[in-house]
C-alpha cells in the first residue's frame, strides 16, 4: 500500500518560508495573496487494509511526521 502524507502549518501558524515565497513570487509579478509551505512524504507500506493503513499513517503522523500544535496532515492512500 502507498500512502502520501501532506503536512502543512495550521492556519495562524506563522510560516516564514511561505512568506518569502509569496513574496518573490509577486515580485516576478504573479498574482499571489499568500503562500504555504508544507512538506510530503512518501510511504510504501505493508497491510491488511486501507482502514489498518490508514491507522499506521495516522499513528505515524501523531508520533513523528507531523507535530499536531502547530501542523495538520491530510492522508491519500494507493493500492499498489
């Protein structure tokens, strides 16, 4: 089973890297309000199910992938 696991900050969560981003990315003169800068992770994983995997990821993300203060994760999942 794939999983990806996209984890970005909540909103509020002051995010430097997406600002700098915004900002050049007027400068080139596109149209951008804001930007958000999240990271994703690939995950080949072995189970039973896409409810167990989708367990597994959840577990993941709450112990190390994501850091649940400050971060959300939204989870997509693949057989294959």
């Amino acid at each position: 089973m794939r999983a990806t696991v996209l984890v970005r900050p909540k909103p509020g969560i002051l995010d430097p890297q997406g600002d700098a981003v915004g900002s050049s990315l007027r400068q080139l003169g596109f149209p951008v309000d804001t930007a958000r800068v999240g990271r994703v992770v690939d995950l080949e994983l072995e189970a039973g199910s896409p409810g167990e995997a989708r367990e597994q990821v959840e577990r993941m993300c709450a112990e190390l992938l994501a850091n649940p203060l400050i971060e959300s994760f939204d989870i997509e999942l693949a057989e294959g």
